[in-house]
C-alpha cells in the first residue's frame, strides 16, 4: 500500500485579486474576504497608481479606482490596512514601475505603526521586463527599471528579510500567447537578467546572492491543458534548481526552492456561457496544485465573469471556495507527489525543458532579456495570432464559443446572467469623486517644503550610484505623492515607449484575408487606412495588436503607435494620417469617459471617420456608446478576427463608396 504523509501538508495561501474605488472601499472588501478564510492579501492597483500618476492629473480621469485601488499617498495605505495588522499579514502587491514607492509607503507605515521590518511578510511584484512584454505599465527605460529593482531587491534581502522583493510574473506571458516553452524560458531570462546585475555589482556577495535566491518568487500562469501544465511547473522546478546551482553557485537546497504563486489563466475564461468558466477555474487550479513537487505556495483564482466585468465580492468568494473545497475536502494534500515515476509526466517534463532550456540560452546568447525585448515581444505577437487563428478555424476548440454554441431555445440561457441581474461590480464614483477631492485638500495642507527637500535629496540619489530605497521612504513619510516620486525618476531618467511587436504576427490567417484584401484595392482612392489605438491607460495590449496584424493581413494600411494615447493625440492622428477608420481598444471599463472625450476631439478637428470599439464591455454600455456615435461595439464573444475584418471592410466600402 502506498504510503501517506505522516502529516498532511499545510494548505497554500489563498488569496483574492482584489482593489476598487477608493482605499476605503477596499479595506471593506479586503477584511469581507478575510473573514471569509482568505489567508492572504494580494492588492490590485488602479492605473494611476501603477503609472506614477495622482488621481486629480488630467491623464487619470476616467482611470481612478475602476481596475484597482487607488494610493497617492502614506494615509491612503493607513485607510487600506485599517484594522489589519501588518506583522501577520502576508500581503503580495501587484506593482511594477512603482513598486519601489509602494514598498515603501508599506515600509512607512510599518514604521509608524511600531511593526519591525523583520516581521513584514509579502510580495512586491517588481518584474518590469513582462510590462514591456504583455501588461504594459511601464514608465522608464529598461535600464533605469533594472536599477530600480535591483536597488530594491538589495534593501528587502538586507533589511527585510521575509519579504519577497521581486515575484518573476510569467502569468501574464501566457495571457499574451506565450507558449509553455516561452513561458518558462523568458520568466528564466529575466531572473538571470536580475541576478547578473546584482552579482556584477558587488554589493551583497555571494552568501548575499544565494539570500537573494532564496527570496526570489514567480508568478505563474495555469491554463486549461492540465497534463501540459503539470508538465511546464515540474519543468520550471528543474530548470530553476540547475541555473541556481550552477550560473550563481548557490549550494543550499533551501535557497535553490523554485518558489511560486498562481492565478490561473483568464485569457481562456468566455462572455459566451459564462457559466463553463467555473469548471475551467477549477481544472486549472488542479494544474498547480496536482503535483506536490511542483505546488503553488500562493493561489487566487478569477472569477467566472471577468470577461463580463470586474467581479462582485459573491464572485470572489465562490472563488474562494473552489481553493477551500480542494484544500480541506479532498485528500489532495495527504500523499506524496502523484506523478513521481509516471512515464508520461516525465518524459513531457523533460522535452518541456529541454525547449526551454534552448531558448533561455540563445536569449543570454543574444545579450539577455533587457536586449531582447523587442524579439520576445515579437515572438508573443506571432504566438497569440496563432492560438487565436485556431480558435477561428476551430482547431482549437473551446465549448460554447465555437462548439456548443448558444442554442437558439431561450430555455437554455446562462442561469447566471440575465437582464435584471447585475452580473458583475462597478467601481463606486461617489467613492472615487470623494477620494479626488481629499486627495486635492491633502495636497493643499501638507508641508511642501519638506516635500520639496525630500524630492531634491531623491534626485540627486538617483543621479548618482548609491541604493534609491532609504531616500524613497524619505519622501514617502515627508508626505510625498506617488506622481511627486514618479516624476523625480522621469526627470533623473526618462520615460519610455516599448516595441509593439506586431510586425511577428503577419501572415499567419490566409484565405479569407486574401479576399478582403483583394475587395480593398478595388476601392477608388488609394489603400483604406485603419488608425488602431489604445486611448487611456490601459497597457493590456494583446487586443490591439491582434486587431493592427490582421487589418495588414486584410489589405489595410495600419497605423498604429502603442500604448496610453490621449483622446486628444488620437484625434490628431486621425486628422494628419487622414484616416478611413478609427478602431479603439479599451479594456480598464473608462469606455465611455474616453469615447465622449475622443468624439469632443475628433469634431474639434474635423475628422468625421467612423469609429469602432473593442475590450470587456458590459452588455448595459454599449446603447450608450451607439449613441455617442461608436459605429460598432466587439466584446469577447466577438472571438472570429476575419469576421470582424469583414465588418471593417464593410464599413470603408460604404464610405469610400
């Protein structure tokens, strides 16, 4: 008989991704979820904040508090954690470009609350380079973002030391298409991107590099292919063992632990049937959890309408209890690891390694990932045009998409969505407007000399080579403003404009592609030329960049300029580019605050083409949209890519016609 645990492991922590209109308001959801048997706290930041920018800057209206929590300032983070305390909470913050600041409002209020730094347990996401990648919210150059979390990783290692500085999020790798091979190699990469900076610098030596192993912590992506994954995290298991023992010499099994949080995939979650997304949340969880040589020590799972909007808190606790059912109902925690000897698990391990293994070195060949990035980004683009031309042709088959569809008969509708039931949350604008007008009163009220010496004393540090933490926390407790820290760093380095990347996915759809293009030089006046942009702050450009590859497959001239454009920058592009079509791409919920704002500009500059939208939007806006002049509204369940290009197409011939 085989033998059991003599003791059954202890549950993983298990957390919601959580954040919404005001400090307040969170604080109320986060203490709701705790109550409910969550063991962890993981914060989601609004845009404003990841961005380095304060809720009553022109560039953060529309964006305060809809995809996460707003923080400005030291007393934001005391309304956030009011009544939770710090010295036993294991708290992980979703925070890149700014990490280093809310690192340190974290540190400030420890300090003002009398908890020792030696207590503080957590994570500070800090992995710029997936930003530059797939989610977007970076501000500086790779390299001024490579000093910034190197110096913060130095500080936590030295000074607090269960924290974990830096949390390598390949999670949202996969959401951009990447493959499991792609996944685990480019989340290698840049770990080692990481620890050649702080080996080369010298500061920590090598019982200092091994300590900064040892806290070193991923982030990973679960998706629906259960053996695969299994499969990709065993392979990350082994991969991190051997690059630890022998790039850094780090001798102490301990330290080598591949150390990993989850939250599993939402880029396979459907508006269509919505209902399904529960058993594909639970499968997932499964993929990381199966293995106990390769077990999450983190999970949170998404809710079953996040391709419908930002979850209610019953959405969150039924999420909640899959973990608990899985953890405390079944016997998955009482055996040792299922799959030691299996044949097939590890004969799929071993090639995923092997793949992973030569892509990771060809990238540090090539320089590493810091001097890869637009290559990776590439080879993202190509991956997503291919699972998503997949989908279209039916090659990959998701049920209730595009088999199993809807049937006709009204009886078998979603029980879970239905016209007099709101199915998900929205952020509260009376939370929201009320926060902006504090935030503009704490403003009016602090002392502005002190600010203004700490930030002069901030700049000179970062001019020179010496570590940008102490003089962080400075500003922070001399009442300093996430923008007030943000903008010291644009003026010390710059800001930054990633690749997009889309040049990776051409000519992967053919046929019908082919004849819509063909349909487009027959139209008098020259080749259509399609504007695709993404107004606000939203970073999540997956959509766009789909959308730009196939409109060049389609026969259109394609423009296209990135990430975070105002409406008042698109409008003008559209006017100097003299498009035929404007097609945006919002996914943040600022919908309707930037397509008002876009149309202001657009007549301001007499532009008349017609525009179109695509990105999560709720049934219950789009008659509004319509009625500010959007020409067509494309959700999530508009997954065909050729038939929307065909909609596009139509639009022009109409015009140009």
């Amino acid at each position: 008989m085989y033998p059991r645990l003599l003791e059954p492991d202890p549950p993983w922590v298990m957390r919601t991704y959580a954040g919404h209109s005001s400090a307040k308001a969170s604080n109320r959801l986060f203490r709701a979820n705790l109550a409910n048997g969550q063991t962890g706290l993981s914060v989601a930041f609004d845009l404003p904040t990841q961005l380095g920018l304060d809720p009553d800057d022109p560039r953060s209206s529309g964006e305060v508090g809809k995809v996460g929590v707003p923080i400005a300032h030291l007393g934001h983070l005391r309304q956030l954690f009011d009544g939770i305390p710090l010295d036993t909470m294991n708290t992980s913050m979703t925070i890149n470009a700014t990490a280093m600041w809310l690192f340190s409002l974290y540190l400030a209020l420890a300090d003002e609350t009398g908890v020792p730094y030696q207590l503080l347990s957590g994570t500070t996401q800090n992995d710029i380079v997936k930003e530059y990648l797939s989610r977007g919210t970076f501000i500086f150059t790779p390299e001024a973002s490579r000093r910034l979390t190197v110096d913060l990783i130095e500080f936590s290692v030295l000074n607090v030391p269960k924290w974990n500085p830096i949390n390598i999020c390949s999670y949202h790798l996969q959401e951009a298409g990447a493959t499991p091979v792609q996944e685990v190699a480019y989340a290698l990469a840049t770990a080692v991107g990481i620890l050649d900076s702080i080996r080369d610098q010298g500061r920590v030596g090598q019982d200092g590099l091994a300590r900064v192993v040892g806290r070193m912590s991923f982030f990973v992506n679960s998706g629906i292919r259960l053996i695969e994954e299994i499969a990709k995290m065993r392979a990350f298991v082994v991969l991190w063992d051997e690059l630890t023992r022998d790039r850094y010499g780090v001798g102490d099994p301990k330290f080598r632990r591949f150390r990993f949080g989850v939250q599993v995939n939402s880029l396979g979650l459907t508006e269509s049937q919505p209902e399904n997304n529960v058993y594909r949340i639970m499968l997932e969880a499964l993929g990381v959890t199966l293995s106990r040589d390769a077990r999450a020590r983190a999970l949170q799972l998404p809710a079953w309408n996040e391709a419908i909007g930002l979850p209610r808190p019953v959405d969150q606790q039924w999420s909640l209890r899959a973990q608990q059912i899985l953890a405390y109902e079944t016997d998955l925690l009482e055996y040792p690891d299922i799959f030691e000897g299996s044949k097939v698990m590890e004969g799929l391990t071993s090639d995923i390694v092997e793949a992973a293994r030569q892509e990771l070195n060809r990238i540090i060949d090539a320089g590493g990932v810091f001097a890869q990035i637009d290559q990776m980004k590439a080879s993202l683009v190509r991956a997503q045009t291919e699972r998503a031309h997949a989908i279209e042709t039916g090659t990959k088959r998701v049920v209730g998409v595009n088999i199993y569809q809807d049937p006709s008969d009204a009886t078998h509708e979603s029980p879970l969505v239905d016209s007099t039931t709101k199915t998900h949350l929205s952020a509260d604008a009376r939370e929201i407007a009320q926060l902006v007008e504090e935030f503009v009163e704490y403003k009016r009220h602090r002392d502005v000399a002190a600010v203004s010496n700490a930030r002069r004393q901030l700049l000179e540090v970062a001019r020179s080579d010496a570590n940008l933490v102490p003089a962080t926390l400075a500003l922070a407790k001399a009442g300093g403003t996430t923008q007030d820290w943000a903008d010291t760093m644009r003026e010390a380095f710059g800001e930054y404009r990633a690749p997009t990347g889309i040049h990776g996915g051409a000519g992967v759809r053919e046929g019908r592609m082919q004849d819509l293009a063909a349909r487009l030089q027959r139209l008098p006046g020259g080749p259509a030329r399609l504007l695709v942009a993404k107004p606000g702050l939203d970073g999540h450009s997956n959509g766009a960049e789909q959308i730009a590859v196939a409109a060049r497959d389609a026969g259109f001239e394609v423009i296209y300029q990135g990430i975070r454009q105002t409406p008042a920058e698109i409008a003008s592009v559209a006017r100097d580019e003299d498009v035929d079509l404007i097609g945006l791409s919002i996914l943040s919920g600022s919908h309707l605050e930037l397509v008002e704002k876009l149309f202001v500009e657009l007549r301001a500059r007499g532009v008349a083409a017609p525009v179109v939208l695509g990105g999560i939007i709720p049934e219950d806006d789009i008659d509004r949209l319509l009625e500010l002049g959007v020409r067509r509204v494309f959700t999530p369940k508009h997954y065909q890519i050729s038939l929307i290009m065909a909609e596009l197409v139509e639009l022009v011939t109409q015009i140009r016609g």
